[in-house]
C-alpha cells in the first residue's frame, strides 16, 4: 500500500507503536513472545487484545485507509479478530473466508472472500482497503483481491469505542499477528494484479459470529474470556473519572481511555 503510516506496531521485544503518530495503545501482556512472520509477534488467545486509542485525531473521519497486517490462525479456530464498535469489525470464519464490515456517514458496507482463502497454521497477509473517492471497498489476502464491493461515505470516528485488534465482546479468533499497519490510502490499482479470486456477493450474516460484532444489543454483558474487556470498557467509556488515576504514578492525561484500563487490569500495560 502507499500512503502515510496511522499506526505501525512494532512487536519485537514487547508492543510499541512505531509511525510518527505516537499513537497511544494499551495490550495484554500474556499476549508476547510468540514467533512472528518477522522476529516476534503478538499471540491471540481468545483473551488478549492490543487497544488503540480512540481519541487518536488522526483515526478520526476517514475517507481512505488500508488495514493490513500478518496473520496466521489456530486449526479450527474462528471469529472476530479486529473491532471498533460501531465502526469497523473483521471476521475470519471456519470455512477460512475473510469477512469485513464498516460503518461510513452513508451507511453499512460489508463483503466476504470465498472460502479457503485464510488457512490454517500459515501466515497470511490480510489487507482491508477502503477508498470513498473511488467507491470501493476491498479485501486482499497475500496480495490477491479477494473481494470488492462498493462502497461510500466517510468511516464514522472512533469516539466512543478503542480499535480492538484480537478480543472484544464478540467471538474472538486464535492465532498469531505480526506486521500490523494503518495508513491513510487505499491499495492502487498496480496492487490489484489478481483478481480472478474476487468475489462481490453480500456478507452472509449468521448469529453466532458476525451480525453481533458492530451492533450488540447488550455489549457490556459478556463474561468467560471477555471479561476483562467488559469491565475495561465498561469502565473507560461509560465510567471513567479523568483523575481516576492521579494515585497510579503514570503520567497519563485524564481524558484519554486508558488510564482505567491500567488501573484495573494487572495484565494491561499502557505505552
């Protein structure tokens, strides 16, 4: 992809945000030292999560981004592996098809690939590509397109809700990351060699993975392997004091997300 890096994360010898932005995040510590594609990578339990901060300026009103990164998932492992509630979730199913979904000024949009496409126990590279001047929205996995559909308007904000990368209040997928990227263009047209493979049929919704991820009725009542992020997020968004953490020794503006997050999870460390 071309364009301005958002956010890089750098998962060699711990998880640290790497582009210019210095955008804040939070992650699960028993997520680290894992093998990555490259050196090291980030490991997705069901329970481990990298939280990227949702007042980030620069994630805010979208009209063109790419979300790419590696990925190498558990055998028979599926679900939701990148959220932001009511904004953008992604899905890999257990048929190996990638599905994704965003929520812009003009509406829902979401698309799936055929199956087989994300397999098992092998890196992949995933990439999430939207272009509001172009009406496309597009996913590639190793390069090749593998669906495509259109798509307009401006990605709603982050606002109320962190992007999630790995465990939210929804089905959460096993399996590795490495190489995560946000940059602020879509994928060019020379990146789009193949696409033999693309499919542009609707995201077919079921009930036990996908058609809750963006919307919940009830988001918050969640227990098991999510409970640490219910009370997390339960906290920071609908909770949180901005001197909550004044006592912590972190020096950390009291209108950001994360200060709660620290204070209330031993796992969590903020960067």
């Amino acid at each position: 992809p071309v364009g301005t890096e958002l956010v890089r994360i750098d998962f060699d010898g711990g998880v640290a945000q790497d582009s210019a932005s210095a955008t804040q995040l939070s992650y699960s510590q028993d997520g680290l030292g894992v093998a990555g594609e490259t050196a090291e990578g980030f490991r997705l339990t069901g329970s481990t999560k990298i939280v990227l901060d949702r007042f980030a300026p620069h994630l805010q009103n979208l009209d063109a981004f790419t979300i790419e990164m590696s990925l190498k998932r558990d055998a028979g492992s599926a679900g939701n592996f990148l959220d932001s509630h009511t904004t953008l979730d992604a899905v890999v199913g257990a048929d190996g098809a990638l599905s994704f979904r965003i929520a812009t000024t003009d509406g829902v949009f979401a698309l799936t690939t055929d199956p087989g496409l994300v397999t098992s126990g092998v890196w992949h590279k995933i990439a999430m590509s939207y272009d509001a001047s172009q009406s496309l929205l597009q996913l590639y996995v190793d390069d090749v397109l593998g669906a495509e559909t259109a798509a307009t308007g401006t990605l709603t904000g982050l606002g109320t809700y962190p992007l999630v990368i790995g465990n939210t209040w929804s089905s959460s997928l096993k399996g590795d990351i490495d190489n995560f990227v946000i940059l602020d263009a879509a994928q060019t047209s020379g990146q789009q060699a193949d696409t033999a493979a693309a499919s542009s049929a609707p995201l077919a919704l079921g009930p036990d993975s996908f058609e809750f991820a963006l919307e919940p009725a009830d988001p918050w009542a969640n227990s098991g392997a999510a409970a640490d992020l219910v009370d997390i997020a339960n906290a920071t968004t609908h909770n949180a004091q901005p001197d909550a953490h004044e006592d912590t020794g972190m020096d950390i503006p009291g209108d950001l997300p994360f200060a709660d997050m620290a204070a209330q999870d031993s796992d969590f460390l903020l960067i």
